[in-house]
C-alpha cells in the first residue's frame, strides 16, 4: 500500500496528449509577450519611442536632409547674358554688316577709326542712347546696357579696336519689354495668324527686325502702319517671306541674321503681318 502511494505521488501532471498541446502552446505565448516587452523597453529606454514626435515622418525627413543644397535660380542678366558677338549676330548685322543708314561695316577700320578714339563709354551711351537713324540699343530694348556694351567692343575690336570689357557688375535686371497696346478693333477678335505668330514671331522681331521696323528706318514699314503695309499685303504672304529671306532693297537678307534658320524668319513676318491688318 505504501508503495503505491509513492508512486501515485511522482505521476505527471500531464495525462493527455490535448494537455500536452496547450502546455506548449502557453510556452510559445508567454516567449512571445516577453520578447514583445523587452523590445518596446529598449525602443523606450533608448529614446526611440515610434509614437513619439521625433519619429514622426516629417521629423525623421528633416534629421536626413543634406547639410548643403544646390539651389538653381534665375540670376537675371547674369545667368542668361549673352555674348557679345551673338548679340551683334542676331541684332547688330541688320545694318552693320551692310552699311545700311550709314552704319559702319564690322570690319572695316577705317570707318571705325575716328568711333574708336571716342573709347567704350561713349560709343556704348550712343548705342543706348540711339544716334543718327540707329534706334535706342538698336531697336533690341529688351537688351541690358551691359549687353549693349559686350556688343560694342566686339565690333570695335573686330575693326581695328582694342577695347577690353568692363569689370563684372552685380546682377543687372534686364528692362522689360514696352507692352503696346492693341487696336480697339482687334482685340474682340485677333486673327489666327497673331496667335500662331506671337509666341516664335514676336521674339525673332524684337531681337532682329524692330532695329528699323520700329522706326521706319530705310524706308522699312513701321509695325502697325496699316497703310504702309496695304500694297505689301497685296503680293501675298509668299512675296513678303521671299523679300525677307533674300533682302530687299536697303534690308539684308534675313534682317542680317543670317543664322535664323527660314521658319524663325516667316514667323516675323507673319507677326508683322498680323499686326498690320
């Protein structure tokens, strides 16, 4: 009897295989939760706590950010000056590479000679300025004056001259272009033609033609001058875009940007055109 008894005392605890299974699912449990504290003590302890403001997204975007930034910004004349030999391409030629209003040739140093002696001030006020027929910053208002004198000492110097540029300015804000108003008639309904035209067209005329289409120098029809437009409209589009790509009369073929490739040439006119009717 007595034997019995101890070994009843000794007996498992576990008697079924549905006992076994739940004492090991229990251990499984109670790892889990223990790792699961330990964790969040050493997230908390730590300073890490992902419920905290610091670790909200746009706290940790800042902590990653780049100590340095490159920012890119329109610098106004500085960033997008031209040089001095592109500016005399696209505006200068018109009349200097022809002679056209009495305008010395580039190149020619005698012609140059007695301009030079004057020095770069005053050769780049009279450019500004206007003189004789030549229009203000020869009809490129858009142009800034350190522009205006990159263009002069490029000329001068191609004719003989020794000008030097001047020392760097700050950043010079170039001069907005005059906005003319448009005729009463045309703004309840403006040809289709100006539209096409006034993006393309309107930036090569400012650039190239304004120099005489501005003010009527050589005989060149004044932009808007419905009049002297008529008998030029007359002959049609065609004979309008076949007088500027070859020149006529005292204009130089392509209003001496000989560079602008053919369909920049016809959205001029086109321009011109749209502003005459």
């Amino acid at each position: 009897m007595t034997e019995v008894a101890h070994q009843e005392d000794h007996s498992s605890a576990i008697k079924t295989p549905q006992q076994l299974i739940i004492v090991i699912l229990m251990s499984f449990i109670v790892t889990i939760a223990i790792l699961v504290m330990l964790a969040r003590y050493a997230a908390t302890s730590s300073g890490l706590d992902k419920d905290s403001p610091a670790m909200s997204k746009e706290e940790v975007a800042k902590r990653l950010k780049p100590v340095g930034e490159v920012t890119l910004e329109e610098a106004g004349v500085a960033a997008a000056q031209k040089s001095g030999e592109q500016i005399v391409k696209e505006v200068c030629n018109a009349c200097h590479q022809t002679g056209a209003l009495n305008a010395p040739k580039v190149g020619d140093a005698g012609a140059w000679k007695a301009r030079l002696k004057q020095g770069l001030d005053k050769l780049t006020e009279s450019a500004i300025k206007g003189k004789g027929q030549m229009p203000p910053k020869g009809g490129a208002a858009g142009l800034s004056d350190s522009e205006i004198a990159l263009a002069v000492i490029y000329m001068a110097n191609q004719s003989g001259g020794k000008l030097e540029a001047p020392a760097p300015k700050a950043a010079e804000a170039k001069p907005a272009a005059e906005a003319k108003p448009a005729p009463a008639e045309k703004t309840a309904a403006a040809p289709a033609t100006a539209a096409a035209a006034g993006g393309k067209g309107k930036s090569v005329y400012d650039s190239t033609c304004g120099a005489c289409h501005n003010t009527g120098a050589a005989g060149a029809p004044k932009l808007g001058d419905k009049a002297a437009w008529a008998p030029r409209l007359k002959g049609g589009t065609s004979a309008l875009y076949g007088s500027a790509l070859k020149g006529k009369a005292a204009m130089p073929p392509k209003g001496g940007n000989v560079g602008l490739p053919d369909g920049d040439v016809k959205a001029a006119v086109d321009y011109m055109v749209s502003q005459a009717k």
